[in-house]
C-alpha cells in the first residue's frame, strides 16, 4: 500500500520539479542563428544543425524515430533486447541505457548524446539532469493517445531538422490507416474493449489510452468512455458490467487471470463471449508499444479477427 | 468483566453471526453488474444454471467467502500474536509479517513467472516464518518494552516494502503487482477458496482448541512455568499457528492490515479478555469487518472498485492512533 501511495506522490512531484526546472534551463539558450527552438511539454529546447546520436527514453519514441529513418545509439530498453525487435519487427544496433522507469544517466552521458527524448509522465523528474547532458524535448508516451503519438513524430522530426520528413510519415500512415478503414462495414455500433490480463485481475484500457483511440479514429467505440487511459485491478464483475460487444484480451507469456476466468460460466455474460468475439492479443504489440507501426498493426489485427479481412 | 455472566460473550456471538450473515448476503446480491438485487437474492436460494446464477454463485460467492476466510485468519492471527508477544501493538501487519510474506512471494513471482494459485502459499509461509522468528526472538529476549517492539516491527515492515519496491521498478513489473500489494480480493475464485480453506480451518480449529493454554503466555514466564504449563510449547504453537494463518491470508489476497490489530482490541473492550472467547469472537468480527470494508470499497469507487486493503487502511489508521492515544492516557 504504501507503493501505491509512493508511486503518486512521487509523480505529482516530478511534474513540480521538471516545470521548476524546465523554467530554468529552457532561458539562457538564445544565441545560435541555425538554432531551432522546438517547443514541447516542459517548455522549448534550442537544437541546433542535426542531431546524430540520439537516445530514446520510450518505445514509442523508438518507433517513431524508425518511421524518419534513424536508429538511437541508446535505448532504455528495459534490458529486454527481444521487445525492441519486435517493436521494430528487425534487429538494430543500439546500447541499453537501462529501463524506462529509471533510466541510467551514466550510461546516457557515456553515449555523448546530442538528442535525448523523453517521457513526460516518467522522466519530468530528471529533466534538468537528462538537459544538462544533451538538449531535451519532453514528450507524453506513457499517457500518449494515438493522436498525441502522430503529433510526437512531427515533433521529433522537427528536433532533427526534418520537419517534413515526419509530415510526409504521417500522410503516409493515415493513407494506410485510411485503406484499412474502409474495408469496416458501414454502420459498426458494437463497443470494443482491450484488457491487459494480469495475474490477479484486469486493467482495462479506456477511450484515453492509445489503444482506444485508434479504435476511435478507426470510427470504432471504446467500450469504457473516460478521460484516464486505464482502470486497473478491474475484478470479473465489473468487466461484466462494462459488457464488450468485442473484447480484446492482452496476455503475456506467463499465465494470468484469464486462464482462470474464461472457465468461469459467469464470464460468458460478457456480449462479445456470446457472440464469439473474444480475441486473445500479444500484450507488447497492443499495451506496451505505442506508435504508428503498432496503430496500423492493430487495426490490421482488428480487421484480420474481427472482421475476417485484411 | 467475568463477573457480570457467562452469557455475555455467547450474546455477543450470536449478534456478530447475525450481522456477518447479513453483511454476507449484502455482498452476494450487489455488485457493478446490472443484475437486480432481489434477483440476485432468488438466484442464490435456487440457482438456475444461468450465467446470472453463476455471477452469483462463482463471482460474488467466492469472494464473500475469502473474505469471511482471509478475515479470521488474521484477526486470529492478531490475537495470537498480541498475545504471544504481551504486546498490544502486535499485528500480522505491525510486526512485519504480512510484508515478510509479501517480499518472498514477489520475488517468487519475478523468479518463476508460471507460479500461480496454490504455489504462492509456501513462498509466503517461508517470508512469514523468517520475519515472525525474528520478531519473537526480540520480544522474548526481554530488551524491549512494548513500544520499541512495535516500532521495530514498523521498521522491520518499512525495509521489506522498500526493498519489494526496489525489486519491482529493477524489473518494470510494478504496474501488474501494484494492486495485489494494496491488499485485494477482487481476484477472489473458488480457486483461492480451496486454497486458504484447509489453512482457515486448521489454523483457527487448532487455535480455538488450544485457546484455553494460551492465557498462559499472557503471564509472564515464570508464572506460567510454576502453573506447569510448558510456556515455550504453547508459544511455539502460537508461533506456528500465526505463520500459517497470516501467511495463507497474504498468498490468495495480498498483505490486507489493520485487521489483525483491530478487532481483538474490539473484542477486548466488549467481552473482556478471557483467551478462548477472544479467539472465538475474534474469528467472527474479523470476517464481519473484511466483508464489510469490501462492500464499502465497492461502492464507494462505484462502478470501479477499491482494493479492500485501502479501505481498511482508511478505517484502520485512525482507529490504531487512537488505541495509542487511550495506552498513553492510562
């Protein structure tokens, strides 16, 4: 209890702490006259010709980079190597800088940055530290809807000096997402549901998070409308209650809560488990990856599971 | 308090039976989902197969029962150790051994990603042991009084929590765990029932039989030596009964406290101190009250739902400071 208690207090304080000192470092750079000021969520960092060594402190921002054609030297990797491969579906030479919760200054410093991207939500804490190392731009991933993610890739093409690679990135995933869409038969009104299952209940992620809203701009219906991204430790009532009409269920490799409550007769009041829409998703792809890659895979899963198309 | 009858504590009983049944039945027909309550009510007298029947009788069934079981478990376990210990301060949560479990079953988890259910039971009874070895070790020891006990415990506790966080964020899993960590039994299955059942059984039958032994500890040593009474056995019984009741409540629901500090207090003040009524009285209120901070926990984050562990930390801290409050005043 007290980590839960911890966990909120220590976020509300780095979000004091960064604006304290996104207020301090952001002043003095004035000088420069190729210097870029790229504006972003603690404020506007001045960046100056193109960066080349890059370190990303989220996923998403490792996919993002992947769509403008560049691979970070140092990735907090969450010393799981496997995830970045899948999340860019190859392998890339990087170093780990650690996890995403706590990155390793250190091994960031040693890496002689001349970008680093960073998370609002996780890293706010240390933006002066991370800003005293390399210029920093402060993104949300962590709480990132779809829309925050495409409006991030313009933002970091522009800390790179190519604002209208990230542009051109865009239009082409929303063509993408655009001829995915259009094979959804007109006149959907089912509500969709993702749940992360975990070994004692389920976090259900809302019309805020990443997930919901690209079922929202693919014109589908989150199943929970609400502006925080996920409700967790969700027991087997309460998802009966929100009653899915297509429900997508993100395990990991381990074994969770659903081996248990599938089995359960009462699990078979849920709409979308009577009507045979109950789907069994990788959690990375659809809960721990968030970007335009992994939009287009979900909404290609969807079409794929729900719709028998794609 | 014995001189004024027998019969009070047997009334008392029946008043705390009657309410659990009521706080019982209040569970199993309401919950988030829109079923009726007065359907829920027929559904639990005569089942029809239905999946609103299983709602009733494999969700909320299930869950009211762990409670009732998680409940005397460490409301027995609190007797016990206040007891064992000469402590009132004592607690599975105070003294550390709800969070010894804790840390042993975390870095189980961690370890071997595949145990589940049943398999978190002896992980918690080996942190439990560990952490309730220590603990008794300096409370007969005799080089504490009463409060650097408790304020050990409190240490003892804060290290583990600390070091279950230290473990969680090395390994990014602080998301999935979080909830179990508050102490929650929105995960309750017939499952778990099974699981802790035989450990609710063994440990208060055994406790509830022994009871009348156990007033012994509550003398000091020597005293109960020259009544001929093997003092150390009965502790190391006490011991073990502790280890097994809290380490099987933490490994279905994760560390839920003040339970275990509260309700003997409670039971005290209304029925006096005799060690078996305590024990049996004990063994009721401790369900009444986990079943009731479960309920109030549904409805107050309604339709979401509070882990039952934050709920009794809510009812529980204020009612611990003022059982130190009343201690200072006498």
């Amino acid at each position: 209890m007290s980590l839960f208690q911890n966990s909120i207090s220590r976020r509300q304080f780095g979000l004091l702490l960064g604006a304290a000192a996104a207020a301090t470092v952001a002043a003095p750079a004035l000088a420069d006259d190729a210097a870029r000021t790229v504006t972003h969520l603690l404020g506007s960092t001045e960046i100056a010709g193109k960066p080349q060594r890059i370190v990303a402190l989220e996923f998403s921002f490792v996919q993002s980079l992947d769509a403008l054609g560049v691979v970070p030297v140092g990735i907090t990797d969450d010393n799981q190597p496997k995830r970045i491969e899948q999340l860019l579906g190859k392998k890339v030479e990087y170093s780990s800088v650690g996890t995403r919760l706590e990155p390793n200054l250190e091994l960031v410093s040693a890496l002689a940055p001349d970008l680093i991207i960073a998370d609002q939500l996780r890293h706010s804490a240390i933006y002066a530290q991370l800003s005293a190392i390399a210029p920093t731009i402060v993104l949300n991933s962590w709480e990132g809807s779809y829309q925050t993610i495409k409006e991030g890739v313009v933002t970091i093409a522009d800390a790179l000096g190519e604002k209208d690679k990230g542009e051109k990135a865009v239009a082409d995933h929303d063509a993408v997402i655009a001829a995915l869409v259009a094979k959804i038969p007109a006149g959907e009104k089912r509500r969709f549901l993702l749940a992360v299952a975990n070994a004692d209940s389920m976090s259900l992620h809302t019309s805020a998070s990443f997930t919901g809203s690209v079922f929202k701009a693919m014109g589908l219906t989150p199943a929970i409308d609400s502006t925080d991204a996920v409700e967790s430790g969700a027991s087997l009532e309460r998802l009966i209650a929100v009653n899915p009409d297509v429900f997508l269920v993100a395990t990991d490799a381990g074994g969770t809560v659903f081996d248990q409550w599938k089995s359960n007769s009462a699990f078979t009041n849920i709409s979308a488990v009577k009507s045979g829409n109950l789907f069994e998703v990788d959690r990375n792809q659809f809960s721990r990856f968030r970007g335009l890659k992994t939009a287009e895979m979900i909404a290609g899963e969807i079409l794929a599971k729900v719709y028998k198309a794609g | 308090m014995a001189g004024q009858g027998r019969l009070q504590p047997v009334a008392l009983g029946c008043l705390l039976l009657m309410a659990l049944a009521a706080v019982v039945v209040a569970a199993v027909s309401f919950g988030v989902s829109e079923l009726p309550v007065r359907h829920a009510l027929s559904l639990l007298v005569s089942p029809d197969g239905s999946p609103d029947s299983a709602l009733v009788w494999d969700v909320r069934l299930p869950r009211a029962l762990l409670a009732v079981m998680i409940g005397a478990n460490l409301a027995v376990a609190g007797v016990l150790i206040q007891t064992l210990t000469r402590n009132p301060l004592a607690s599975p949560q105070t003294f550390g051994i709800n969070a010894g479990a804790s840390l042993v079953i975390v870095l189980c988890l961690i370890a071997l990603p595949e145990l589940r259910g049943a398999g978190t039971v002896w992980p918690a009874f080996v942190g439990a042991a560990a952490v309730g070895l220590a603990m008794w070790a300096l409370s007969v020891s005799g080089a504490m009084n009463d409060m650097k006990l408790a304020l050990a415990g409190i240490s003892i506790q804060l290290v583990l929590a600390a070091l279950v966080q230290a473990i969680l964020i090395a390994n990014n899993a602080a998301q999935d765990i979080v909830y179990w960590l508050a102490g929650s039994i929105n995960g309750a299955q017939w499952e778990k029932v099974w699981i802790i059942l035989p450990f609710t059984l063994i440990g208060s039958g055994a406790a509830l039989l022994a009871g009348r032994h156990f007033g012994v500890l509550a003398l000091d040593e020597t005293t109960g030596l020259s009544l001929g009474q093997n003092a150390r056995r009965v502790g190391g019984l006490a011991a073990f009964l502790i280890v097994v009741l809290a380490g099987s409540a933490v490994a279905v629901s994760g560390p839920i406290g003040f339970i275990g500090l509260l309700v003997p207090h409670i039971i005290r003040r209304l029925a006096g101190g005799d060690q078996l009524t305590l024990i049996a009285l004990s063994a009721i209120a401790g369900p009444l009250l986990l079943n009731a901070a479960d309920l109030l926990g549904r409805v107050a984050a309604y339709p979401q739902e509070m882990p039952v562990g934050i709920v009794t930390a809510l009812i529980g801290a204020p009612a611990f400071l003022l059982i130190l409050w009343r201690q200072r005043a006498r």
